[in-house]
C-alpha cells in the first residue's frame, strides 16, 4: 500500500496515495510516499493505540480503493477490533466492496449532474451513482453504515444540483451531508458559500431525506498531529 502520512485527532487517519480523479479543487497535500506491507502498517497502527489509546481509524486519501490491499489491510484492523472508516469517490468501490471488512462508508459524490462532474473531476460519475444504486439497493444486507457526501460550490453545484442529489438519495433514503466549498490553491473559479447558502441546500435536502447534516454542524475540529512513518 502507498501511504502518504498518518495523522491523529480523536482518531487515526491514514491517507493513501495517487487518485483516479483530477479535482479541481483538491486539497490533498501528500507527503513524499512510501510503500508499506499491509502488516508494516497494522504494526504501526497498533503501536499508535498503545500510545494514544485511539481505537477509530480513517481511510482516506488519495483514492484508497486503488490500493489493491486495501480488503487485507482493513480484516487485519478488524480482527485487532479497530473501528474502521472509509473515505472514498466511490468510482472503484462496487468491485471491492464485498471484501472489504468496515464499520462506515463515505462517499463523495461531486455532482449529479454528468458534465458537472467531468468538469470537476475529468471523470464520469456513472461507476459513482451505479455505485451508490448497488449499496441503496442492498443497504439491509451490509453490515456497514453508509454516507453520501457534496460539496456545495456556489453557480456550479449549487442548489438545484443539491435537489438533484437528495431527490436520486431519496430512492433508499440514505444519510447526506453537505460541506461548504472552502477556497483553496486550485483551478476552481467559486466563492465560498455563505452559512445561509448552507442552511438553505440542507432544507431543501431534507424535503426528500430524513437524515441530513451540513458542515455548519461540525465547525469545531480537533487538531490533528502528524505522523511520520
């Protein structure tokens, strides 16, 4: 597995290496990347709750799912009783799901929309929504919990591409979040959204959900500390 760092806060986050995606507006900053055994990285990662006594961990990236040791490495933090994560564009996810051994699945989906999502992304999203059909489909047989997850940018995945998303979620009325988009050093020509934007797509959300957040719901993060493996 190429792993870019490890870092902790209330729980251990483990970011991977190389994405299939060329978001316009990423902000994932890797480290100079190594290769380590899915055994060298449970070693780690155990010698980490010993010390912090942190037993929740995120898998992120990147794009985690290119790593093909993924489904090894998540039995392995299993077995050790560990809570696991996973974070992830959901575009190779159906393949792997059912060897993977998680506690939570997070999607991102960037935009309903196809050429919305080209354009952030230079990617299709239809692995993305067939993806998020397959789980909505089965969500009963799987023994994980599932969120979906958008950016709200204003004038690109704005308010009505936020309707789109919760009206497609509400076929098997699956959690949603939304996140405001924050400006970071990319090619994205958007504005933050205001908190009342952000109020406003989560009212509109819940027309069609029961179980929506937003990222106003969240503003107090703990800091995270970086680990250097």
């Amino acid at each position: 597995m190429l792993i870019s760092h490890l870092s902790l806060s209330d729980k251990i986050t483990l970011l991977t290496y190389g994405c299939n995606f060329k978001c316009k507006y990423c902000f994932f900053s890797p480290l100079s990347c190594k290769k380590y055994s899915a055994n060298e990285i449970l070693n780690k990662i155990l010698e980490i709750r010993e010390g912090y006594g942190l037993n929740k961990i995120l898998i992120a990236g990147g794009e985690p799912t290119l790593q093909n040791d993924l489904p090894e490495l998540t039995k392995l933090l299993k077995d050790e009783g560990f809570y696991i994560m996973l974070s992830t564009n959901g575009y190779y996810l159906k393949d792997m799901l059912n060897k993977l051994e998680v506690d939570e699945i997070h999607i991102d989906l960037k935009a309903y929309d196809e050429n919305k999502h080209v354009y952030l992304t230079s990617c299709s999203n239809k692995k993305v929504l067939d993806c998020i059909n397959y789980i909505g489909k089965n969500k009963d047989k799987f023994n994980f919990k599932v969120e979906i997850d958008t950016v709200l940018i204003p004038n690109i995945v704005d308010l009505d591409e936020i309707e789109k998303i919760a009206k497609f979620l509400s076929n098997w009325d699956l959690p949603y979040r939304i996140t405001g988009y924050v400006k970071y050093n990319n090619n994205l020509n958007a504005e933050k959204p205001d908190e009342d934007k952000i109020l406003k797509a989560k009212e509109i959300a819940l027309k069609y959900l029961s179980n929506v957040s937003c990222s106003l719901d969240f503003k107090r993060h703990k800091k995270s500390k970086k680990v250097i493996i």
